[in-house]
C-alpha cells in the first residue's frame, strides 16, 4: 500500500482488485505512483494501448479502483476535468524525465486541481477505515497532490521511461543505486534477459 502523503488519507493500493484486471490493464499500474498511473490511462496508439477514460462510468471505474472500492460521483463535467489534469501530469513527468523546465500552465493546472479538500477517511464501529462518498473533484485533488509530492520531493528526478522494447511506461525508481531499468522485472526485466541470452546463443 502506498499513502499519499499531502492527502492523509491512503488513495493507492498497489494490489486493490488487481486480480480483476486484465494484463493488458493491470501492467498500467507498475509505476508505483497513483499520479503516473492516471498519465498511463490515455493509452499508447503506436502500441495499440487503449483509451481508459472513455466516459463517465470508466472514470468512476478508474478512481474507484485507487480509492479502495469508494462511491465515486462523476458526470461528464468531472470527465473534461479529469483530461485536463492528465494531460497537465503528462506533460510535468515528461519534462523531469527530459531534464527540461516543468511547463508553467501544466504546474498551474495540478496547483488548481490540488487546492480542493482531498477524500476524508472515516473510522467504523469495528475500528476498520471505510471511504465514503467521494466526489469527483476529491478523488482529482488526491491525484494531484500525489503529483506534486512526487515532482517537488527527493524522488521528482527518478521517474524512468521503462526500457523493454515497446513498453514506454512510467514508473519511479526507488531503488538505493537508483539504476533501475524496468517498470517490472518479472515482465520487461526477464524479457530482456530473454533477449539477451537468446542473442548470445545466436552469436556462439
């Protein structure tokens, strides 16, 4: 489980659902940050990656998903807004893996986004955390703050474009020597090793 620190709330659990998803689906959530996994929604056309947030009831879906199965309330005001923020995340992690300026108007917009009260936790009767209703406007805040402690803290620098030939997925790289290469070492990493192994056989 990873917290979102600026939020006070937990919003991104690595194995929420997972076994729900499809590979194709569940390899989008390797990054290890809820903001990049939003990014990663718009899907890659050159790799045949399909759009996540097709409508309404996909970015309830989505938000559900991360907020730990909480009642999100979307409507196609929420949608628009959504892609804003997205498009605005896009464009900051891409700038701090090309070690360029972030993009003012794209710092603006997840400022924006990030100055509504994030989703509030509530404590049951058994003395177990539940999520209640969650706007939409909620569940987009917790997502850019999590963008905003990631670029503005230690590990803002350490956002990788995956290696494996053709996966181009985010994800951030906590390791100590901070030289990881892959978004997963059980998928791109073994790949690779694959790869290289039948490479070096070929060549003998």
């Amino acid at each position: 489980m990873l917290d979102t620190p600026l939020t006070g709330v937990s919003v991104y659990h690595a194995g929420v659902g997972r076994t729900g998803l499809t590979p194709a689906l569940a390899k989008r959530f390797r990054s290890g940050r809820v903001s990049l996994d939003f990014a990663h929604t718009a899907g890659e056309p050159e790799l045949a990656e399909p759009e996540l947030i097709d409508g309404a009831p996909a970015l309830q879906r989505w938000l559900s998903h991360v907020l730990d199965g909480a009642d999100v309330r979307v409507d196609a005001d929420d949608v628009a807004a959504a892609l804003r923020l997205r498009t605005a995340l896009w464009q900051l992690v891409h700038a701090r893996t090309q070690d360029r300026d972030l993009p003012r108007r794209a710092v603006d917009t997840v400022n924006r986004f990030a100055v509504a009260a994030p989703p509030a936790p509530r404590l049951t009767l058994d003395g177990h955390v539940a999520s209640g209703g969650v706007s939409a406007a909620e569940a987009l805040s917790a997502l850019a703050r999590d963008a905003i402690d990631l670029l503005g803290g230690p590990l803002g620098h350490r956002i990788r474009v995956c290696a494996g030939p053709g996966c181009q997925l985010l994800f951030v790289d906590a390791s100590r020597p901070g030289t990881r290469r892959w978004c997963s070492m059980e998928r791109c990493g073994n790949l690779a090793k694959v790869r290289t192994h039948r490479t070096g056989r070929a060549g003998e």
